[in-house]
C-alpha cells in the first residue's frame, strides 16, 4: 500500500501558520462573497497564511492581514503550499 498526501483543503481546515494558494471560491455563496473577497485582494492563484484561528479568523495576504467571517472561510479553498 502507497501513502497518499492531500493536496486540496478547505480554508477553514488550516492551522495557524499553514499556506495555501487559493484555488477555488465557491460562487454558490452569491456574488456579495465573491465581491468582498476581491475587495480583500483574495482571488484565484492568490497565496495566503493563516495567521489565527481564533478568537477571529486572521489570514495574511500579501502585506494586509484580513479578518474573515465564518462565509468568507467557507467559501475559499485552497492548493497547499509545502
């Protein structure tokens, strides 16, 4: 039997300090979600870090570190980054 890795992950299922490169935004949740995350610089091919988990949600774009609500998070899924 061979190991196998995952590659793909729901955002929300990070831990702290974990990245990814978004890969997918789920259009399902309605453009308002789509709009707000494009208004946050988090679109397709994008590299984020989870920076917190809790007590809010920080995810670190770029230079910006974001807060996301809980349909923000469920709406992102990434491509991990080793």
């Amino acid at each position: 039997m061979t190991g196998f890795t995952i590659e793909g992950s729901s955002l929300k299922l990070l831990k702290p300090q974990e990245q990814g490169v978004v890969s997918r935004i789920d259009s399902s949740r309605g453009d308002f979600v789509a709009q707000k995350l494009r208004s946050m610089n988090i679109t397709l091919g994008t590299r984020v870090t989870v920076e917190q988990r809790s007590p809010r949600f920080l995810l670190r774009v770029g230079a910006d570190q974001v807060a996301l609500s809980d349909p923000l998070q469920d709406a992102i899924y990434v491509r991990l980054s080793r």
